[in-house]
C-alpha cells in the first residue's frame, strides 16, 4: 500500500510540473549535494547486465530516475544521452526507470532510442533509497565516487554552466 501511495505521489508531482508554465518550474541548475557518501546502487539493465555504482569510480556518473510516462522526464533524456556521447567516455549516464514493468520500458525504448543504459528498479526500493520524490531527479557522481550535485527536476544538460558543473565533477580525483 505505502509503495501505491509513494507512485501516485510521484505521479501527480510529475503531472503538476508538466502541465504548470514552463518559467514557473524551470531551474536550470544543479545543487550542492550535502547528504554524505552516495546510497546503493545495484541494478541490472534491459539486457540483463549488472550495473554497480562502486565499480564506475574513476568516471562521472550521472544517475538520473525516471519513467516513461513521465513527460519532462522524456524531454530530458535526448540532452542526457548527447551529453555522454560528448565526454567520449568520461561521463556515464545511467537512467534508473522506477517501477515499471521490463516489456513496458523496452516499448518506449524500441519508440525513442536513447544510447545510455537503462536501468530497472521494478520496486522503487533505490529510488527510495536515494530519496527520490519527483521526476525526473538526477544525482552527479564524480570520479571520486562522492555525489557533488544534485537536481530534482528536468535539466538542459546541454548549458554551458550544468555541462561546467559536470566537468568539474569530473575533474574530483578518484580516492
């Protein structure tokens, strides 16, 4: 039942940021993250394959919680994947699709391809995990393993001064 209600909220959090005026939701930028070292991620993605936070440490990641019928959420997504293909391999993107079902995310993915990997959290337990409550919500992992920033929201991950933030996320030595 909780995990019912914790959906329809997000939900209608969604809704209400879609249908208000774009210049009363938009903030286009990311904040400081203050939280500590980041909560568990291990997930597997469409294909099967197993994705761990920890083992990524060295790259930026950009860990990024969404679901299909989330609009703002697919309106960010083309923004996302073209900033990971423009760092050649230094920032990841993983799009954490929360709580839908396989057949359903692999539907919309066949429909609007996106070359990050798609990871599943059927149950909502990372989402919950990391706090998430709007969508979409993306989390800024630095080489360092430490999350530098945080947005809960959609981004224009093309902006000269998110892609700056990114960068120096990046530039965080690993430890």
């Amino acid at each position: 039942m909780l995990r019912a209600l914790r959906t329809l909220g997000f939900a209608l959090v969604c809704a209400a940021a879609s249908a208000a005026p774009a210049a009363a939701v938009e903030v286009n930028t990311l904040l400081p993250w203050n939280d500590g070292a980041p909560p568990p991620l291990a997930l597997t993605d469409l294909q099967g394959r197993p994705y761990d936070l920890p083992k990524l440490r060295g790259k930026t990641v950009i860990v990024n919680f969404w679901a299909t019928w989330c609009v703002p959420c697919r309106e960010e997504m083309p923004s996302l994947a073209a900033l990971a293909a423009r760092s050649q391999g230094r920032i990841v993107v993983l799009a954490v699709d929360v709580g839908e079902a396989p057949a359903r995310v692999e539907r919309f993915v066949a429909r609007y391809p996106v070359d990050v990997p798609i990871l599943l959290d059927a149950h909502g337990d990372t989402a919950a995990a990391w706090r998430v409550g709007v969508y979409p919500s993306s989390f800024v992992v630095g080489a360092d393993g430490r999350v530098h920033a945080w947005i809960a929201g959609a981004l224009d991950w093309q902006d000269a001064a998110i892609v700056h933030q990114v960068e120096t996320a990046a530039a965080a030595p690993a430890r």
